[in-house]
C-alpha cells in the first residue's frame, strides 16, 4: 500500500472518530436534557469533565499518549497551587479596617471575632481543649451599607489566621442557587460550594430561598447548604446577608439555619458626614476636586436623597452620584474650545444638580419598569 493509501486511510479514520465524537456529545446531551432539562453544564466529550451525577466518558478519542495524560493532573495541580494567594499579614488586614469610613460597630465585632479565632488557634497549637468554634455569620442591614466589603475582609482576615485555606469570596444570590427542575437545584447548589471551598460564601438577600412556600425549590438549596456546613465546617465559612426583618425571619424559619448562624451583625445606615467622606475618597481617588460652592450643595442632595436609605443605597448612592458628576462634567467640558487640567479635575455645583436630576429620573423609570411587571404577573 502506498503512501498516499496510507495518508487517505488515516484521513478517513480520523473524520470517522470526529463523526462518532459528535454523535456521542449529542446523544449525551439529550440524555441530560431528558433527565434534568436543558443546562449548560453538560458533559464535553473533549474535555470529559461531567458534571455531578454523570458517568464520565472514556476519553478513547485522544491522541495523547498515556505518559503525557499522567503528566497533565499533576501541571493542573501545581497552576492551582500558583493561583492560591499567600495569607496577607494580619496587621495590614487589621489596617485596612481601620481606614473603612464609618462602620464603628462592625469594626468593634471584626477585632472581637479576630481576638477569639486568635486564642483559639493558640490553645490549639498548645494541646489544650477548644471549643467547636462557627463563624458562620448573619449580615442584616439596608443596601450599600458595607455588607458585601466586609465579607470579603472576612475571608482573608480568615486567610490570614489559618482558618481558611484559600480565603476567597464567591458572591451569589437565590438564583445563583435554585434551578426550575426538581433535583437541579441540589447540583447548582453543590456546585456553587464547591467553587467556594476554602472561602467565604456571601449569599445576599439570602430571605429569598424560603419566602417563596413550603413547595419552592429554595428550600432544597438551604438543605444542601446545612448540610454542606457541617461537612465543610473546616474550611468553609458561610454569610447571609438582607434586611434586618427579613433575615431574622430566614434564621428562624428552620432549626437547622438557627443551630449554624449564631453570630450576627448589624450594619446601620451611613450618616451624611460619613457619606461626604466617601465622596471625597472616590473624588481624591480618581483625580477629582469639589469646586467650594459644590460641597454645601453636595450636602444637601445627600441629606435630601439619604431620606429613602433603601432607594438610595448609602455608599451605593454616593457612588452612582459619583459617577453621574462625573459624566455631567463631561458633557459641559465638551462644549468648551479649549479645556485646562484644573477644569478636567474640578466637579461644580452644577455637575452635582444636573447628576442628581439623573438619578432621580432613573428612580421614577425604574419604579415604573416594577409597576409595570407587578402588572404582568
């Protein structure tokens, strides 16, 4: 046989397993979407990574030789070893809390909760008896308070002190958890662990996963998640963040949630002195100053805009005013021939009215944008 018969029988060999790959990933898929309805996480034959619950598929397709299949879990292993972050020093953590603009409470509960995971790992490191320590975490309070800023100090102060081993946070909410499939919402939730093993799971407006009745798949993710608390209770800390009524309501909607989060934190409101100090931070930050005249009216707007603390969302307030300045300067700059540093760098009393304006033309389209769903459902 000649070459040439060589090279078009490998080239027919080699559409045939690329036939038989195709027809097997989408036999497969149908399989999953039967069983478990349509996901993005089916199984890839090229990459024979399952998700939980599916059988994985021989990789009998590969031309890697099998030396070079031994060597790639190992290359893996040493990139995720290179991608974990050394713990931070405890002092610099204990630094940056100390610079958060307000936040006096919580600040006073983060060093008592240091102090205690302190001792604790001395009297281990002494052979002397400790007690189960949970820092599982309650966070209640209106948005834009700090919640999310200081689960994410949490978990490298955790870092920091040994207690987590990778001291990461992963963020979600109820539909980061529930799926529409009975069954499903287990595996997304255990996903979702999974990715936060080591870490912090920051679960905001977690209240979500048991208003909804006794037949709503969010209770299915509360199960999965007490259950993964107590098998994980080494190297997972869990936060659940909200409303102070409505995460109180959550913690004692079931025994299981009220044995695990016994720790609680209340983040109050930002004042207006606090808010113009986070003004001024953003603005020093980005290369922006306040025109003299601008601070009183600065003022103002908050005090007047701070009256919803729940629409206006405190430091997400003050931010979204922050931006909206900035993008209102654009706008008059733009107009002008020519335009000097100090100009690019000075926000005005007009920059301030013409962003608050904005904002609250957004605040009247978004109310009407959830009278008109409320009207759908």
């Amino acid at each position: 046989m000649s070459r040439k018969d060589d090279s078009r029988r490998e080239e027919i060999i080699r559409l045939q397993n690329d036939i038989i790959r195709q027809m097997t990933q989408t036999n497969l898929r149908n399989v999953g979407e039967d069983l478990w309805g349509r996901t993005n996480d089916l199984v890839s034959v090229e990459e024979n990574t399952p998700p939980p619950g599916y059988p994985a598929v021989p990789d009998v397709f590969s031309t890697a030789k099998p030396e070079e299949k031994k060597e790639a879990p190992q290359q893996e292993t040493t990139q995720k070893k290179a991608e974990e972050k050394p713990p931070e020093n405890i002092e610099d953590l204990k630094k940056e809390l100390a610079s958060y603009i307000g936040l006096d409470l919580i600040k006073d509960e983060v060093q008592s909760l240091i102090n205690l995971v302190t001792i604790y790992q001395l009297r281990r490191e002494n052979d002397l008896p400790t007690e189960d320590l949970s820092l599982h975490m309650v966070f209640s309070g209106n948005p834009g308070t700090g919640k999310t800023m200081i689960a994410r100090l949490m978990s490298r102060i955790y870092h920091s002190l040994g207690i987590l081993s990778k001291g990461h946070l992963v963020e979600v909410d109820r539909s980061g958890l529930v799926a529409g499939y009975v069954g499903q919402t287990a595996i997304k939730t255990q996903e979702v662990i999974q990715k936060a093993l080591g870490g912090v799971l920051f679960i905001d407006e977690a209240y979500a996963l048991t208003t909804r009745g006794p037949q709503d798949y969010g209770q299915e993710a509360v199960e999965t998640l007490l259950k993964a608390m107590e098998d994980h209770r080494d190297d997972l800390v869990v936060i659940v963040a909200g409303y102070v009524d409505l995460m109180n309501d959550f913690v004692h909607s079931n025994p299981g949630l009220e044995s695990r989060f016994n720790r609680f934190m209340y983040f109050p409101d930002y004042t207006i002195e606090e808010m113009m100090g986070i003004f001024d931070l953003r603005a020093n930050k980005a290369g922006y100053t306040l025109a003299e005249d601008a601070r009183k009216t600065l003022e103002e707007i908050l005090r007047e805009e701070s009256e919803n603390a729940i629409g206006f969302g405190n430091a997400r307030g003050v931010r979204n005013l922050f931006e909206q300045a900035i993008s209102r300067q654009a706008n008059r700059l733009a107009k002008q021939d020519k335009v000097t540093r100090d100009e690019l760098m000075l926000l005005t009393k007009e920059d301030l009215m013409d962003a608050e304006d904005s904002m609250d033309e957004e605040a009247l389209e978004e109310t009407a944008e959830e009278k008109e769903d409320k009207q759908d459902d």
